[in-house]
C-alpha cells in the first residue's frame, strides 16, 4: 500500500506552496492520488515527491508548465532528453542576451558619450540589389542578418560585383510604432534580376549627419542618440528613414566586436550646389 501525506506536509516535503499545489492539480500536472469526496482534501503518494521535486526544478528554470507537463509525458528518454535539452539552449541564448546587455550597460555608465565623432556626407543615388519588407522592431536584427546574407549570396549567383558595403534604410515609424518598413541593400553594378526577396533598387540621393559605432547592435543605439543630439542641437535635421551602412559586419567577420557600422541622419543639404 502506498503511503500518503495530506497536501500540507507534502509542501512541506517538496518546498512547493499549497496554492501551487492546488494550482498544478487543477491543471493536470501533478494530480492527487486521493481527494476527500466531503472534505475536497488532497492526499499524496510518498512516490510522488520526487516528481514535484522535479517540477520545482524545472520552475527555476522558467520552463513553462506546459512543457514540464510535456517532459513528464514524454514517450521515451529521447523524446524527454530533446525537450530539455531544447529549454536550456533557449536558457543559454537568453544568458548570452543578457550578458551583452549587462556589458552594454557597464560600458554606458563608465564611457556615455563613446561614439565617435559626426561627420557630414552627401551619397548619390545608388544601385543595389535589395528586399524590403515590414518587420517588428524586436526581429529587425534577425531580418537583417538573414536578409543581408540572401543580398549577398543572389549576388555572387548571377555574377554582380558588389560596388560598395551594405545598407539599410529604416523607417519612422519602425521605431515609433514598433514596426515599420526596412530595406536592405548591396550596391551592385548591373542591378540584379528579380530572385525570391531580391529586386533591383535605385537608393535614393541624400544628405547625412553619420558616426561610425564600434562593436554589436545591442548597444547601436548609442550612435542614433549622439546623431539624435548632434542634429538638434544643429538644427539640421530633416524628415526621413534613418541609414545604416555596414562596414564591417556579419557576413565579414563573427567576431561582432569587429564590426563597424556607420550610421546617417539625415539633414539638410550642406554640400555646395554647382
């Protein structure tokens, strides 16, 4: 006969609260094995501690119940080992953000003005191949990457010579709202046929107020804040999508802190006329 413990030393066993307990009983995880017809008083099998022991160990690792409930269900070993394994590579992934983001804060609060300094630069219109598209400002560096790795690569396919670096025109609204339109492109001469995403684009002409940020996107937002504050504070600028030009980036190296990205505001048109 197996032995039971009322809900209350089986907290105490397990260190989950009796309101998570009931919690996981109404949902299916971790059921009784006796509930009291008059009393609704829960009881538990002494082999079921392990189990809950489990469970808490699974909650310290933000593995949502759905999922725990999963892994207690799996089939077999294999089936439960793809399921864990799966949550810690998201844990692992989760670290690494926040490890950058942790650096990137340091390296505000010690250097907050670290950006290089503001140059003026006139582009004329450009041929490229490019995809645009309307993401969320939460995937646009995943797009990015992807999109820029399908520029390069239609490309090199139809034997185009890229003529300068990669770039990228962001909407207002991308960051205003939250999402918006983008575009990537890779200056080329011929422009591309028509394959998948990539069609041929003429890059508009523009005036921009540009700093070159060092290292990753996640602290990127340094140089749009310098370039924000430059361009007030000279009056220059003027309505339309921010630019990014990729010097150095992900298709170059992966080492990220290698990365050299130039980015442009654009501003009235200082360049003389003739």
């Amino acid at each position: 006969m197996i032995s039971t413990l009322a809900i209350g030393d089986f907290s105490r066993a397990t260190h989950l609260s009796v309101k998570m307990l009931r919690h996981y009983h109404e949902i299916g995880l971790l059921e009784p094995v006796a509930v009291d017809p008059d009393t609704g008083y829960r009881r538990y099998g002494s082999d079921q501690i392990s189990t809950a022991q489990i469970i808490r160990r699974f909650r310290d690792l933000d593995m949502p119940l759905d999922e725990i409930h999963k892994v207690l269900t799996a089939p077999d070993v294999e089936a439960r080992n793809r399921l864990i394994s799966g949550h810690l590579a998201r844990l692992e992934a989760n670290l690494a953000r926040t490890e950058e983001a942790v650096s990137s804060l340091r390296n505000l609060l010690d250097h907050p003005a670290a950006e290089g300094p503001v140059q003026h630069r006139y582009v004329p219109v450009t041929l490229a191949a490019a995809i645009t598209d309307t993401v969320d400002v939460g995937d646009a560096l995943t797009w990015y990457q992807g999109a820029l790795g399908e520029l390069k690569a239609t490309v090199t396919a139809q034997g185009i010579a890229p003529t300068g670096p990669a770039g990228g025109i962001f909407s207002n609204e991308l960051f205003a709202d939250g999402r918006g339109q983008a575009t990537v492109f890779l200056p080329c001469d011929p422009s591309p046929r028509l394959m998948g995403r990539v069609a041929p684009l003429a890059v508009p002409s523009v005036e921009l107020a540009t700093v070159v940020h060092a290292g990753s996107h996640a602290d990127i937002d340094r140089a749009y804040g310098a370039l924000g504050a430059y361009v007030t504070r000279h009056a220059l600028a003027v309505e339309g999508p921010i630019r990014e030009y990729y010097l150095v980036g992900p298709t170059d190296t992966a080492d990220d802190s290698l990365w050299r990205t130039e980015v442009g505001w654009p501003i009235f048109r200082t360049r003389p006329t003739r």
